[in-house]
C-alpha cells in the first residue's frame, strides 16, 4: 500500500492483469527465449514508463502535448552521443545523463511558462510547432546527431551481451550483460512509475486533478496554476527523458525514427487512450496492449494481405499491407477516444459503477 | 459635447495598425540587409506568393475556431486530399497541361481545383458530422479525435496512391519568369498571389458586407446570442466548416503545384505551418491569418536566403517573438 500511494488498481481483474503482466515481464528473460521476445519486454517497461508521464499530463491536467517526444529524444541523443563521443564507460553513461536531464527540463520550463498561461489548446499547438521544428533541427545537426542515421553506439563492459555474468551450468541460464541491462530497463521503468503514482496522490496531483476539472476555480482558491502545470510538464519530461535514456541504452542507438518521429507520439496517445486516462496504471496495460498488437499482429496483418490478393480482392491488400498499420491504429484510436473515453482502466474499474452513474442521471 | 445626428455614420471602431506595418517594416529593413534590390524583389514576390497559398489553407482553421471553438488537428489532411484528387484530373489531360496554351492549361487546371474543392468539402461534411459533432464543447476529446482522424485520412491516401512521391508538373504556360530588367519573377508565383488576394478579398467582402458574414462574426463574438436570435448557428458552422475544408484543397492544389509533387506527409508538414500561422494571427481571425501567413513566408524567405541554417527554426522564433509582443496574437479575438 505504502508502494502504491495508497491508491490500488481497486479492481480485482486489473489487480490480476497488472500482476500477471508485471510479472510476465520480470521473467521474460527465463520464460521466453530469444531475442524478440526480450526487445519487446524492455520496450514495454520502456513506454510504460513514458506513456506513465505523459499520463501525468493528459490525465491528470487535461493538457494535451505534443512534444512529449521531444523530451524521449532528448534523453536518447544526450545518452547516445555521450557514449558515442567519450567511449563506452559508465563517465559517459553519467555525462548522458547529467546533461539530458537538465536539459529536458530546462526545455520544458521554457515551454510551460511560455505557453501554459493562455489557453490550454495554445500549449498543445504551440508544443507540435516545437517538436516538429526540433525533429528538423536533429535530423539537421548531423555532425552531432548523426542526422537521419542516428548514433550507434558501444555500452560500458558490464552491460555488453558478451559478458557473461553468472554461466549456464548453475541455474540452466545464462545471465549476461544484456540480461542485466534488461533488468536495469525493468527496474528504473518501475521506480519511475511509482514515482509518478507518488506525485499524483499527493497534494500536488490532487491540485493539478482540480486545474483539470476547473482552472478558474483552482485558481479562484488560491493555486497558481501556472506554476502547477509547468512543474507537471517538467516533471513529465524529466521522466519522458529518463525513458528516452533507458530505450537508447538498450537499442544502443538513437536515431529519430526510434526517439523523435510524429508516429511515436501517436503511439503514445494511443497507449494513454487504450489504457485510461488519468489513472497511470493505464499506462502499463495500455504500453503492453499496444506493443504486443504492434510486435504480433503486425506479422498477421502481412499474412492476411497476401491472402486478400492471392483471393483477387480489390483494395484490400494495400489496407491490410503491414506499412498501413497506422490506418487501423488511427480507427481503433478514433473509436476508443468516441466509446471506452475511460480506457481499459477506467472500464473494469467502474463496470459496475458506470450503471449506477447513468440511472441517476 | 459634440452631439450625433441620426444621419452621422456611427463612429468607426479603432483601427490597430499595429500588426498590418508589421510585414511592410519587415520588407523595408530587408533591403539594406539582402544586398541587392533585384533579389530583394524576387524574394519579396516569392514570400508574398508563398504567404497567399499558405493563407488560403490556414483561412479554413481560424475561422473554425473562431466561429465554434473546434480546433480541427486534421485540417492538413484536407490540403492533402485536395492535391491528390487534381492528380487524378492532372494524369488523364497529361497532354492539354503541357500544351503550351494558357487557355488550354486553365482548363485543365481550374475544373482540377474545383474538383478538389468540392472533394475536399465533401470530406469536410463527413469529418463533420462524425467526428466533431459528438466532442463539441471538449477541447481535450476534439484534439484527439481529429488527430485520429488526421492519420486515417493520411493512412488512406497511402494505401490508395502508394507511398511514392507523386510528381505534378506546371503546366507548360506557367513555367518560367517574367523578366522585368534582371528581376525574375516566376509566373506561377503572379497566379497564385492573384487567387490568394482574390480569395482573402473574397472572404473579407463576405464578412463585412453580407448578412451571412454578419452572422458568422456575430458568432465568433458570442454564439448563444446568435442561437437566441433565431439563428441556426450549427447549419451556419457546417456551412463554414465546408468551406473552410474547400479552402484547404484549393490550398492543397496550389501548394502541390508550387512544389511540383505530392506526397500524404505534406499533410504533416503543412499541419505545423498553418498552426504557427494561425497562432500569430491570433486565434479566430481572418486578418490576422492573413498578416501570419505574410510573416512566415517572409521569414521563411529572406531567413532562406540570408542565414540558411536559421531557416530550420525560423517559425519557431517567430512565433515565440510575436507572442512575447502580443500572447494572444497579432489580433487577439475578443471573447476569448
């Protein structure tokens, strides 16, 4: 309860989902081998922890940004061209660190002041203009960012794949260093989430719950609201950095389609619609929805496109082609935002509730 | 105390001239700073072309906003959508638009926009009705349903057209400058700042001098009094909406043309543009928008020409320098 913030998924079916996922997911290393498997775990623990953040914002003041991205590829590039430019060593890890924090949340402070005193739709076209100019500026600046290449880079001798850490004829596992950089993802994704759930349940979170019912009234009582919803979208980035960091540490790259592209911040609304606004542990149902669908059904969808043009169908075969999976994620957006607005959360949590609410009405 | 006459025209409201010297000043330092005037005209005509197409899509958005409060994040899609239908007439009449006959060019090109005005209006309705009908009033649900829809329309242009680059050529009597002394100035740039003045004279005369555009400005001050008065102001915003969709086709046709091809992510690209435009003009107004527009193609422009890297983030900077003047825009619309 104490690690929770008081606030559980109060619902029992959640409760059993979000237990079977957390724990599917600790023990994906041991219960299923192969690498896709394991690159699909880390980048669920990944998103989680970045849908989580922007969860803090969407969710919990109402204010939609799109340059949450932004922020993800901030901490990518400031890890990577850290261990890119002084060498794989943990003074590099930390100088990635040391300067993309700050600078995320610098970056956010100047946008948050600078938008979030007029209306609340001025931030969220203000933040595509930044993040879009932004993604220009990375893709431009190749001497440091590699431009549209990215940086790959080397990882610190403890974390490479090829350190073995503890031998196979021990447990009939081989833990390496990549196992361990699985578990470093797991663990600072799940810190952070409970650090969001920290901030949501404390009188800040419920001050920025009031800003999103009603800003004049929050701020008729005596909040500044300005400087409730920029300390928010600070905080959110920082954590949207610290993923970003984690992500880049375990594709040993960044490079803008993985960190910056548009596409990422629509995976991201997704991932807080499906899952529930406003609730955090949505983001984990959400990320692990999303990304399992994009990872598996991706393949079904190449299959069901051939199918369609070996049976001559018109039209079919270009919807259904795997590069067009956006379209369907769009519609499933679409329809999730028109008819489930609470998400999965939201859902099981009031299946019950909901009737109740609509018979009074 | 001066005394009024019934016969005296009602005193004029104040006019603030402020943001309309804004582009003249800013043309003006230019000279000394570009160098030479030739250039200086070249690159003046090629922001002021620039700045009409770009009006012409964004013209759509502010008004929506002004009129109903719906912040349509898929605005770009229709600009899209209306440089993908004039390909289709493009490609049949491949051989009229390279004829070298202005007459013959014009008709091809104009049942071509028209086409893709009415598609894109068409859309418009449909957008209309199932998108933004049932989130009116929420901000947060409109902007995710209309970036839903944003990427729907843009998935369903790649799944029909393919991802490649569609190429559009001008046609053959557009191409080429006039040679005025050495100042070059393209020819398709002189239409498209004709149909952009036309356009933007057209949507100011409709404002100020007919009863729907009384209406419509009566609704941007305050909408429940329009609707007290009797006046059906959903059918009205429809009204505006489809037009406002149509104006981005137009705007889609021109801007293709202008880039000689066409391809579903200049639905994105553009998307950010017309935000920034519409923000500096201030949300909701039309001369403002106007204003915007000049000012971003300017920048875009002699920033372009005198500091190439600049040109990456000059929006940007522009925005952040307006806004810091006026944080509402260039005219901020009063009810809100």
């Amino acid at each position: 309860m104490m690690l929770l913030s008081g606030d559980p998924p109060r619902s029992r079916v959640l409760t059993l989902i979000l237990v079977v996922i957390i724990l599917a997911l600790a023990a994906t290393p041991f219960l299923f081998p192969g690498a896709k498997a394991l690159n699909v775990a880390a980048k669920i623990c990944v998103f989680a922890a970045l849908v989580a953040s922007y969860d803090l914002l969407l969710g919990y003041t109402g204010t939609v940004s799109f340059a949450h991205t932004m922020f993800y590829g901030i901490g990518s590039y400031a890890i990577a061209i850290a261990l890119y430019g002084i060498g794989p060593n943990w003074a590099a890890v930390a100088t990635g660190i040391v300067v993309g924090l700050p600078l995320a949340a610098l970056l956010a402070l100047a946008i948050g002041l600078f938008s979030l005193r007029v209306a609340a739709i001025f931030f969220a076209m203000i933040t595509l203009a930044v993040a879009s100019a932004f993604q220009v500026l990375a893709s431009q600046l190749s001497w440091l960012t590699g431009g549209e290449d990215g940086r790959s880079f080397q990882l610190p001798e403890l974390l490479r794949p090829g350190t073995v850490l503890i031998s196979k004829n021990l447990f009939g596992f081989e833990v390496n260093g990549r196992i361990l950089t699985f578990y470093l993802v797991f663990a600072i994704s799940a810190l952070m989430i409970l650090a969001l759930l920290r901030v949501v349940n404390s009188p800040f979170g419920r001050v920025l719950q009031a800003i999103r019912e009603n800003r004049f009234r929050a701020e008729a009582l005596g909040f500044r609201t300005v400087f409730h919803l920029t300390y928010a979208n600070c905080l959110a980035a920082l954590v949207a950095a610290s993923a970003g960091i984690l992500n880049a540490l375990w594709l040993r790259y960044a490079g803008p389609d993985t960190s910056l592209s548009f596409s990422i911040m629509l995976d991201i609304l997704l991932m807080v619609v499906i899952g529930g606004m406003g609730t955090i542990y949505g983001a984990i149902i959400g990320a692990t929805i999303f990304i399992l669908a994009q990872n598996y059904l991706q393949s079904l969808m190449g299959v069901a496109s051939k199918a369609a043009g070996e049976a001559g169908l018109p039209l079919l075969p270009g919807l259904l082609h795997p590069d067009r999976w956006l379209l369907w994620l769009g519609l499933l957006f679409i329809a999730s935002v028109y008819f489930f607005p609470t998400g999965v959360v939201g859902r099981l949590r009031n299946g019950r509730g909901e009737k109740n609410a609509g018979a009074s009405h | 105390m001066t005394d009024l006459a019934a016969s005296d025209p009602l005193p004029k409201p104040k006019r603030d001239l402020a943001p309309i010297l804004l582009p003249i000043a800013l043309a003006l330092i230019m000279i000394p700073l570009v160098g030479s005037p030739s250039t200086w005209l070249t690159l003046t005509a090629a922001s002021l072309a620039m700045g009409m197409m770009i009006f012409i899509m964004a013209s759509g958005l502010t008004l929506v906003f002004g009129l109903m409060d719906v912040l349509n994040f898929g605005h770009g899609a229709f600009i899209a959508v209306g440089a993908y239908v004039a390909t289709l007439v493009f490609a049949p009449f491949a051989a009229s638009v390279q004829a070298d006959s202005l007459w013959v060019n014009l008709a091809v090109l104009a049942p071509a926009a028209l086409l893709s005005m009415a598609v894109s209006g068409a859309l418009g309705l449909v957008v209309e009705r199932v998108l933004i009908l049932p989130v009116y009033g929420q901000h947060l649900k409109q902007i995710l349903m209309t970036t839903g829809g944003l990427i729907v329309a843009e998935q369903t242009l790649y799944a029909l057209w393919g991802p490649q680059i569609i190429p559009m050529p001008l046609p053959a009597s557009l191409r080429g400058s006039f040679i005025l002394g050495d100042v070059a100035i393209a020819k398709y740039r002189v239409l498209a700042m004709l149909i952009g003045l036309a356009v933007f004279i057209a949507i100011q005369l409709v404002l100020n001098r007919t009863k729907l555009g009384l209406l419509i400005r009566a609704g941007v001050e305050n909408r429940e009094m329009v609707e007290a008065l009797g006046y059906r102001i959903r059918r009205l915003f429809l009204g505006v909406f489809m037009t406002g969709s149509a104006l981005a086709g137009l705007g889609g046709v021109m801007w293709a043309l202008y880039r000689e091809q066409v391809h579903a992510s200049m639905s994105d690209e553009l998307t950010v543009l017309i935000f920034v435009v519409v923000i500096i003009g201030g949300l909701g107004s039309i001369g403002g928008c106007f204003i915007g527009a000049l000012l971003v193609a300017m920048v875009a422009n002699y920033g372009g020409f005198l500091v190439p890297k600049l040109a990456l983030v000059s929006n940007i900077l522009l925005m952040v320098a307006v806004l810091m003047w006026r944080p509402r825009g260039l005219y901020a619309v009063t009810s809100r």
